[in-house]
C-alpha cells in the first residue's frame, strides 16, 4: 500500500505490510530490503513488536504526485458576536498516479485539538474520510487507476473569543 502525509511531506511511500509474524521464525537482527531485484535499504528486525505485523517501508514513488492546497474562497474568518471570531479552513488533495497500474493509497491529514474548552473546532466537511474526533486524524483509503488524478476536499472550523491569539493552524 501507499502512504502519504501531505499536510507534513508530499512524498508518497510504498509500505509493505507483513502479517502473522510468528510464522515467519524471526529473530532480532539486522535485514536487507529488496524490492523488485533491487535492494533499497536496510531495517533492523524487532521480534518483540506485540502487533505481530511487520511494516517496512520499501521507498519513495515519484510517480504518484500529492499536493494539499489551501482553497481560498472557502476559507475565511468572521466575528460570530461582540466577542467571539469563527475562523473556516479547506483544504484540496490533487493526487495523480502517473504509474500504469493501479494503486491502493492511504492519505493521512490532520485537524487541529483544542485544549481549552473556549476554543471549539468542528468538521464542516470530511470528504468521505475515517475521522478520529480524540486525535483529529483524517485518514481516506482510495484506489487510482492508471494514470488517474483524484481531488478531495475537506474542511473545520474553529469558534474562539476574539481575545485568543490561535497559532498553527
């Protein structure tokens, strides 16, 4: 499967995902990873990982292209009251597998956490994605055909008083 994390890095990872390892019989110890007859790195086994499943990271794919924009006529701040502000972000994914083949990709962004109960952010749209309300984790599993380009958009808000100075967002 493909990973990307497009609100930190645009560079989308192939992972391979290895099941049921303690039928495999293996030890603690350095591993050369091959991949298609080509050797793209190494990785240190760890057998006492409780999740029996092994993830290993077989590189970069520069033919499958993500980017994350800001959409700008759907992003605007506006005062609610005398003292509260409500500030509205959307994002765009553009994502193009340039491949001829067809792909599983698995995209993970992030919404903001608010640790003061005066500041209040809320999903306006999660374009069909698995959304985790405890870590504002946005996670859509898609599949591109050969040489298709996919949009999503998603977007929050945030309620706050207008005397708070929000940072990162």
């Amino acid at each position: 499967t493909y990973y990307t994390m497009p609100k930190v890095d645009k560079t989308v990872f192939l992972v391979a995902e290895l099941d049921n390892l303690d039928k495999y019989n293996l030890i603690n110890a350095g591993a050369n990873i091959i991949f298609q007859d080509t050797n793209v790195g190494k990785t240190r086994l760890n057998t006492e990982n409780t999740d029996n499943k092994l993830l290993l990271t077989l590189g970069d794919d520069r033919r499958i292209s993500i980017k994350r924009d800001l959409i700008k006529d759907k992003t605007m701040e506006k005062s609610i009251s005398s003292s509260n502000k409500e500030q509205q972000y959307a994002y765009q994914f553009t994502i193009r597998n340039n491949k001829n083949e067809k792909i599983k990709l698995r995209i993970k962004d992030q919404v903001p956490l608010a640790t003061d109960k005066q500041i209040i952010v809320s999903m306006i749209n999660k374009g069909n994605a698995t959304y985790d309300e405890k870590t504002g984790d946005l996670i859509w599993d898609i599949v591109l055909e050969a040489n298709e380009t996919k949009k999503i958009d998603f977007s929050f808000k945030v309620n706050y008083l207008k005397t708070k100075v929000l940072l990162g967002l």
